[in-house]
C-alpha cells in the first residue's frame, strides 16, 4: 500500500476520526518527543485514550503524521504525534493541547 493510499484511511484536520479506545502493540519515542517535558507515562495514557486521531501532513512531502488528541489520568489535554513503522508507533511530538486541535479534541470528547 502506497503511502499516499495510507494517507487516505486518515482523517485531516478538517474532518477529524473520534474514537473510543485505542491501543498500540508497541510504542517507540524518540528525544524530539521528550522536547516539551511531558513524561512518557503521560503521552501512553493520551494515545490509548484518545477522543480524536488527526492526520497531518509533514513538510518537504515527507509523508504524514498521526496527532492524537487526549487527556492523561490527571484530565490535562495533549496532542500526541507520531508515525507508523511497521507494527510500531514511533511518537516524535508530545506537548499541551494547541488551539488548532482544540475544536476536534472537544468534538470527539463530548
């Protein structure tokens, strides 16, 4: 499967994918992803309990990124993104919740 047919099965942010409960094999983070300061038990909590799953392309065309969009277990809001290898979800992005998430991130939590 090409990546631009991946791509497809992914929402933009325009049209955002709500979920209720996710759960990844394996998670691999990277040191981009520890930028913000936000513990790795924090941003595991956000993914699988994410209300929305947002695709985002990256720059230069290289490829897309996948931003989930949940709490961790204290209630606070954060964007979690990261790409697949494989059966692995390579996280490279954790921080608060921005504003241009913040719209999806309230839909899929009501």
């Amino acid at each position: 499967m090409s990546d631009g047919d991946r791509r497809r099965e992914f929402a933009s942010l325009d049209s955002p994918i709500y979920v209720v409960h996710n759960h990844w094999v394996k998670l691999r983070f990277t040191k981009s992803a520890r930028l913000h300061k936000v513990g790795r038990a924090r941003a595991v909590f956000a993914i699988e309990h994410a209300y929305a799953v947002v695709c985002v392309d990256r720059p230069a065309g290289a490829g897309y990124l996948l931003m989930y969009l949940g709490d961790d277990e204290t209630g606070r809001a954060f964007e979690v993104g990261g790409i697949e290898e494989g059966d692995t979800f390579v996280v490279i992005h954790v921080m608060d919740l921005r504003t241009k998430f913040r719209t999806a991130y309230e839909t899929g939590k009501a």
